[in-house]
C-alpha cells in the first residue's frame, strides 16, 4: 500500500473502478481543503447506460460538493494501464506537471507503479481512499477482504508479466 501526505498540485487524479464511491468522495475533500482547484474523474465505461464518471461526479454532488470542480473523463478503460495511459495524455493536454492520485487503498501500489512506468514525466503523490472491507491489518477476516486481496496480487502479476 502507498498513502503519501497530500501534495500541492495541479489537478487530483481519480481512478475509476470504485463501487462504493470513497474514491471521489476523499479526492473531492482534498480539493475542499485546497490541494488542487479541480478533479479529473475516470471510470471504465458505461454502467447502466451512464458512464462510470458521471456516477461518480453526481455521488459526490449527493455529498455536498459542486459539479464544477470534477472533470469527467470519459474513457472506455479495460485495465488500469489503459487508464492511466489515457488519463497521462490527458494531463499533458491539460498541461498538468503535479497532481495527486486518489485509488482505494489496496489499488495504490500497483497504480503508482504504472503511472511511474507510463508518465515518468509527470509528478504526483499517491494518497489512499479507505476501503470498509480491505485494510492492511485484517483484510483476511472477511470474505470481501481475501477476494481484493487475491485480485489485486492477481492483476499485480499480471502487470508484472505484461499480459
């Protein structure tokens, strides 16, 4: 797990794949505090009709928080290499040179490293949105927390061996 101290930046970073929703909500907070003036929201795709992004946007406005400080970013994404492909072009379009990467906890490790690997010339920190079934101390107590855990090692793998 990588959870760095919040950065000064240029934009905050979310990645999609978050069903809970705790992922926009801590980058939205981030952006309340006055880390950086906006969000970028990725997602996979479309989920019911509605891009992943948009429900994202539209559960933190639920929560509180203004529409204009989300971009939705509107990527058809298969993994998180693809993702974070597309949202690094995106960045360079936006002319970002710093920006924080909000992921749920036990996604960060594997996300930093592929943002390093795709966008060595881009500088973030990395900070972790809590996951209620995955924490580092007793992810093995609950069913939830053994299936992230055999996932992400699985996909952190996977990336290893470039498949």
């Amino acid at each position: 797990m990588v959870d760095q101290s919040p950065c000064k930046a240029d934009i905050i970073v979310v990645l999609g794949g978050d069903l809970r929703g705790t992922r926009v909500l801590k980058a939205a907070d981030l952006c309340w505090q006055g880390y950086a003036p906006r969000v970028l929201v990725s997602g996979a795709g479309d989920l019911y009709g509605t891009h992943e992004s948009d429900l994202a946007i539209r559960w933190a406005m639920a929560h509180g928080y203004r529409e204009d400080l989300f971009i939705p970013f509107r990527f058809p994404a298969q993994s998180t290499r693809d993702e974070e492909q597309a949202v690094a072009r995106e960045l360079r379009k936006l002319q970002v040179k710093r920006f924080i990467l909000v992921t749920s906890s036990f996604h960060t490790r594997r996300a930093s490293l592929i943002f390093h690997q795709v966008a060595p010339d881009l500088a973030f920190c990395t900070v972790a949105s809590p996951d209620s079934y995955f924490t580092p101390d007793s992810w093995w107590k609950n069913r939830e927390g053994e299936k992230t855990f055999l996932f992400e090692w699985t996909k952190t793998l996977s990336n290893w061996l470039r498949l």
